[in-house]
C-alpha cells in the first residue's frame, strides 16, 4: 500500500489516481472504501470527496452510495488525451497506413515507468471482419506483436525486469509467457525490425508492429497492423505488411526526432 497523504492536495491527487486507475468513469466508490485504498480516516475521505466535488471533479451519486468521476474531470481527460503530441502527429499517418493496407491499425504506447502499455489510437479498415481492442487500458508487454514491438527494443535492464515478474500474465491459455521463449522471439524480432504474432493477445487474430522511437531514439509505442488469421496470407503477407508498417512506424518516429507537427512526406 502506497503511504497514507499527509496534506490535502496530496491526498485529492491520490484520490483522482485511483479513482480514473479503475477504467470505469461510472464506478461509484464509497467512503470507507477509499478511506481503506489510502489509508486514511474516513473523516478525511470525506472532507476531501466534498472539496472535488464542488470543484466538479467528482459528483455524488444519485442513489447516495457513494461516488464517482465527474464531467470536468472527464471533459479534461479527453482534452488531453484528444490533444496528445503522439495521438496527434500519428493518427494521419495511421489513416495513410489503412489506407495502404485496409486492415485495422492500432497505436500502441509505452509507460516507462510501469513497463505496461496502452491503445491510445485505432484507425479502423472498411473491412466487415475486424477486430476491435479496448483503448486506454494498461495491458502487458511481453506477449503479442503490440507488446513484444515495445518490449523488444528496451534496454536489456528492462526487459530482464519484465521477465522477472513473479506472474507474467496471459491474455488466453496459449499466450507464450515462458522466459526463454519471449527472449529468442525478442532476439529475432530485433533483428528484423518488427514483430509478428497469432493468437497471442486476441485468439485467430493476427498481429503484426513496428517501433516507434521518441526524440532520444528511445522506444515510446509502436504501430501494430491486426487483422482475422483467415485473412492472413503466410509469408507473401508478412513481407508486405511488415515492411508497410515500419515504413509508417518510421515516419513518426522522424516527425518526432525533428519536433515537427507535419505528418505529410515532402
């Protein structure tokens, strides 16, 4: 458990934190449960629930049970997220790669500091078969081609800390979580410059994704192309769309080394 906040700002701050780390605006949270969440007298939960409240932060719940995010909070989340340097340079050159190869993109971004990810982005293909992901989730690394495109282009460090997480979780019973096998699929996919998977986050979908590097050539995402496995044609089919989505990987990449909005090949 995190230490109890000593002062009122620290305290509505962790009580936000919490509160938007559930994934569910609409979760109504009670007194005594984030008094226990943060260690903390009831008496204080609820003197700090009041302050966000009449800041619209937060809003009571119609029934009286507790809690739950309120509209300046969620208008100011989705100003943020709608206006992210990344969602922003990559959504037109995501809509180019769909473009290109009519399948579903998504764009995947890295938390360095949890080791986990999200989709903050996906640009959908016209096709009636496809696969649709929950954005805004943090989800794991170290399985499937939007991980392991990630994962595989950390520090050694890093992806060592991955590894040795006690419980590497799994999407379905045959995600691959041993060690060994993720460490030679990271070699490889090093030496390749992009991941491919099947099955590995969502069953009979492929997956395939490149790297995204930040300013400092650290990795920040990537651009991950998904498509249903009937529709995947072997290898004729990686070699195209993996060398597409690198192409279009790369260019943010050099958008963003070059700090520039433009999106547009010159």
């Amino acid at each position: 458990m995190a230490a109890a906040p000593r002062n009122p700002v620290e305290r509505a701050l962790q009580m936000i934190n919490l509160m938007g780390a559930s994934g569910d605006p609409d979760r109504i949270w009670g007194v005594r449960e984030l008094a226990v969440a943060l260690d903390i007298p009831p008496s204080a939960a609820h003197r700090t629930l009041a302050s966000l409240v009449n800041a619209s932060w937060l809003k009571r719940d119609e029934s009286g049970r507790g809690y739950c995010l309120g509209l300046e909070l969620i208008r100011l989340s989705f100003l943020i997220s709608g206006n992210h340097p990344l969602r922003r340079i990559a959504k037109p050159v995501m809509e180019d790669l769909v473009a290109e190869c009519d399948e579903t993109v998504l764009l995947g971004v890295l938390n360095p500091e949890n080791l986990r990810m999200i989709f903050a982005l996906s640009v959908e293909s016209q096709n009636p078969l496809r696969y649709v992901v929950e954005l805004n989730r943090w989800i794991p690394i170290h399985y499937s081609a939007s991980g392991l495109g990630i994962m595989a282009f950390l520090p050694e460090a890093q992806r060592e800390e991955v590894l040795s997480r006690a419980d590497l979780e799994r999407a379905h019973e045959e995600t691959v979580t041993a060690p060994d096998l993720i460490r030679a699929e990271i070699n490889k996919i090093r030496r390749q410059g992009y991941a491919i998977s099947f099955g590995q986050r969502l069953q009979d979908a492929v997956g395939i994704a490149a790297p995204i590097f930040g300013p400092e050539r650290e990795v920040i995402g990537d651009l991950c192309i998904t498509l249903p496995k009937q529709r995947f044609n072997g290898t004729q089919d990686e070699a195209r769309l993996s060398a597409t989505v690198i192409k279009h990987a790369t260019r943010i990449s050099q958008i963003l080394a070059q700090g520039s909005g433009d999106t547009h090949d010159h």
